[in-house]
C-alpha cells in the first residue's frame, strides 16, 4: 500500500471511530497526566501501570446504545482508593472517553502540600491542563488534570450529536 493509501485508511479509520488524528494521519501523541498515567491509555493499559494490588472501582459506565447510528461515545470512570502521590495517599477518579483516558481528579488529604510537592510539575504543559477545584458537595479540595484535545472532541460530539444541541437546549460544557 502506498503512503497516500496508508494515510487515507487510517484517516477514515479514526474518522468512523470517532477518534482524532493530527495533519499527518498519526494518532495524537500522549500527554501526561498524574503519576506515570498519560492521556489516550485504555482502560487495561492505565491497570497495568497501577501499583499490583491496586483495585478498581467502577463509578460511572454510559455509552449509547448498541445500533446507534452516531459516531462511537462512551465515559467510563474510575476510582482507586488509597492512591500515592506526592508523598500522599488520597483517592484517584479516571475518566476514559471513548476507552482513551482524558480526566484525573486527584483528591489528597493535603491539596497545597501536594502543590509544593509537584513543583514544577504543577503547570500546564502542552495540551495537558492542570487546576485546582473544590467538590460541589463534600468541598473538599482536589486536583484535575485533563488532555485538552480529548476535551474538545468530547465537546464537539455533544454539540454535533446530543438532542440537547441539536434542539437548542445545551451550553458548552467545561
């Protein structure tokens, strides 16, 4: 197959699932998040890396239904109770978007500890973003680390694809 052909089937590939591919016709490159975990990792790529011993919990599981004619979308989120990071155990929630991990809410005991900890980790590189935010409910303080092209495509499809959108009762999700 030809360079051109290669490049058309992948192209049309990522196109039908769903996925993002830059101007080259590869796969977005990785960003890091927490820890070693980085950004469009499976669900099983993301568990091997996790300390042995550590269970999972699922939170969260939605997807569209089978036969749905729209493009592939599914969350699926995750939590590791008692997860170590800088010099804390804390809770870890991971949410994968389409089976490509996007989101990590890290939830220390100690928020501004763990920011002197990171140093110069604490800061948005490429398209990884970092804040801190405090919970809706419990207002505890935590840590959110996203990929911020995963965002966008996640945005895209609801303003592409949700009824919501299409009939003018949505607003742009952050």
């Amino acid at each position: 197959m030809t360079r051109r052909g290669r490049v058309i089937f992948i192209a049309t590939t990522f196109f039908l699932s769903g996925c993002e591919i830059n101007a080259s016709g590869d796969a977005p490159k990785p960003t890091p998040l927490i820890a070693n975990l980085v950004s469009y990792s499976s669900r099983a790529d993301v568990e091997k890396k996790m300390p042995e011993g550590t269970r999972t919990t699922v939170i969260a599981d939605a997807g569209l239904k089978k036969g749905d004619a729209r493009p592939p979308f599914s969350i699926l989120k995750l939590r590791v109770n008692g997860f170590a990071y800088c010099d804390q155990v804390g809770d870890l929630e991971l949410e994968f978007f389409n089976d490509r991990l996007h989101r990590a809410w890290y939830f220390p005991k100690d928020v501004q500890a763990c920011i002197k900890r990171m140093g110069s980790a604490f800061i948005d590189k490429g398209n990884t973003k970092i804040e801190v935010r405090q919970h809706d409910f419990t207002k505890q303080f935590y840590l959110l680390w996203w990929d911020k092209r995963l965002s966008d495509e996640e945005h895209k499809w609801i303003e592409r694809y949700s009824w919501r959108y299409r009939n003018g009762i949505g607003g742009r999700l952050s």
